[in-house]
C-alpha cells in the first residue's frame, strides 16, 4: 500500500509565482525609494502587506491543490487498475461458464443417450420375445410350409429391430430433448 508521503509528494508546484514575487520586489524597492514619514509610503506599505499576505495564501492553495490533484491521480490510478482486475476476472468468470454449460450440455446429452440405449433396448427384448411367441405359436399351429415363413417372418423382424436400432435411439433421444427443454 501507497504511503501517505508518495502520494502528496510533489516534485514542483503547478504554478510559478515568479512574476508576482517579481512585482512585489519591484514594489519593496519603490516603497524604501519613498520618504520614510510620507503618508503615500504608509499606504504603499500597507498594501505591500496585504499584496504579500494574498501571495502566501495563493501559495498555501496551490500546495493544497496539487497534493489533492496528486491524491486523485493516485486514486484513479488505483481504481483503473482495480477496473483492470475486475475485467480480467470476468473474462475468466465467462470462460468457466462457457466450459461449465458445455459440460451440462454433454451431461444432458448422455443421460439422454443412456435413457433412450435403455428404452431401446427393453423395446428391443420385449419385439424379440414376441417374435419368439409369434414363431413358435405358427410352428405349433401351422403347416410345414407355413411354419418356414414363420422362421423367414421372424428372422425379417429381428433384421428390421437390428438396422432400425441406431435411427430409434436418435428418435427417442431428440423426444427426451424435447421434454427436458419444456
């Protein structure tokens, strides 16, 4: 942390009163140029006093004036650089929100990928059972050459669960989508 003393240090005033200690040389001079008892020097002297009093406050103020310009620079020095660190911390801040919704994302995705392989296969199980049932009920009831295109039926089936399988699994898996996102 910045001490008091680097902040309020000023290497040279803002403002050169060279002209107005100029102006109150000159006016010395005149004054000690004049009478000693003259009631023109008694004004001049007067007025000198006054010039040199205004001439030490205008110095106090513009003291004060650069030790606070000095402040705020360093305060908005500060503040630029406390700007600088929230943005960097934002932009990290959207970063693991960018790589946190791609992982849910992902997330989703399998677990609907995994809800439809499951769904997909009970459905494939349960069509082979059937195909089963259906197989051996048309050899139990049927003729010889009926009961070969049982076997052709059945195996015809199996086949179409087998090639459609991938196609239901997307299906069943942009219908889970579709759930999850109402």
């Amino acid at each position: 942390m910045k001490s008091r003393r680097d902040i309020t240090t000023i290497s040279e005033p803002s403002v050169s009163f060279q002209r107005e200690e100029e102006g109150a040389e000159k006016l010395r001079n005149w004054i000690t140029s004049l009478p000693p008892q003259s009631e023109e020097r008694a004004r001049l002297e007067e007025i000198q006093q006054r010039y040199e009093d205004l001439l030490k406050t205008a110095r106090l103020v513009t003291r004060m004036g650069d030790r606070l310009q000095a402040k705020l620079k360093a305060a908005n020095q500060e503040l630029a650089e406390k700007n600088e660190e929230i943005a960097r911390y934002n932009a990290e801040l959207q970063q693991k929100n960018k790589e946190l919704q791609d992982t849910l994302d992902a997330l989703q995705a399998s677990q609907r990928r995994r809800k439809a392989v499951t769904v997909l296969g009970i459905s494939t199980i349960v069509i082979f059972m059937v195909t089963e049932l259906i197989e051996y009920y048309i050899e139990q009831t049927a003729s010889d050459a009926t009961s070969q295109w049982a076997s052709f039926f059945s195996f015809g089936l199996k086949a179409l669960v087998a090639v459609a399988f991938k196609p239901l699994e997307e299906l069943v898996e942009s219908l889970l989508a579709r759930t999850v996102r109402k």
